[in-house]
C-alpha cells in the first residue's frame, strides 16, 4: 500500500515540477513585449548610430576638420537624431518608422530619440562608446 502512495506523491511532485517549468518558460517566451520591444528599439539605434558615425560622420569631420575636432567630444558626445538617421540613408526611412511604442502606438519623437557616439583614444573610425536615448515614452506607458 505504501508503495502505490510513494508513485501518486512521486507523479504529484513531477507534475508540479513540470507545471513551474512551463509557467517560467511562459514567462520568459511571452513576457513584458514593452521591454522587449524597448530593448529591440535600443538595439537597431546603436546599430544605427553605429553606421552613420562609422560610414558617414567620421570621414567627414576628419577630412574637412582634422582628428581633432572628433577629441572635442569625448566627454560630451555626439548626439545623431533619428530624424538625421533617417535622412542619411533612404532604406533608414523604414527603419525609422519602426520606433513606436507598442503600448501607446505612439511613434518616438524623432528629434529626441538619439544615439550619443563617446570618441575614445586613439580616435580612429571604431574607436568610441555608444549609448541610446529613447524618447518614446516608455516609462509612462508602465
């Protein structure tokens, strides 16, 4: 008789076990999308600062101005809108349109959502930091 008991607990347990498992899983797979999406949307603007820092602004700066002028922003950075974004490439455009909060299906505002590019020694073309700056008010649709 006390087998059988042992088998029912043991298969109640496994269950249970089984039960937490998936819940997580769950949690993990169809979590807070606003976060994901926030963090996606940070993603594609470093991606994006990136690129026209690398392939565009810095070639232009140091060959009408000399490497000096990139050392002049190490401490306050260089702030690229997603409105110059969108300007510099056309297949951007599309990129662009795609930062909008899901929540509030409101778009970001395209002068305030920036990626900050921090030039570092030696100052070459790969040489910085980048951070994000998303305003698409994320932290009032909680």
């Amino acid at each position: 008789m006390k087998t059988g008991f042992f088998n029912k607990t043991r298969v109640i347990i496994i269950c249970a076990v089984v039960i937490v498992i998936a819940a997580v899983v769950c949690l993990f797979v169809f979590g807070d999308s606003t976060k994901r999406k926030k963090m996606e949307l940070e993603n594609e603007l470093k991606t994006l600062g990136k690129d026209f820092y690398e392939n565009f602004y810095y070639d232009l700066v140091v060959r009408d101005n000399g490497i000096q002028t990139i050392t002049k922003y190490k401490t306050v950075g260089i702030k690229i809108s997603l409105d110059n974004i969108s300007r510099y490439k056309e297949e951007n455009v599309e990129k662009v349109s795609k930062f909008v909060n899901p929540k509030t299906k409101k778009e970001c505002n395209k002068g305030d959502t920036r990626a900050v590019i921090y030039p570092k020694e030696p100052y070459g073309k790969t040489d910085y930091t980048i951070e994000v700056e998303l305003a698409c008010g994320f932290e009032e649709s909680k």
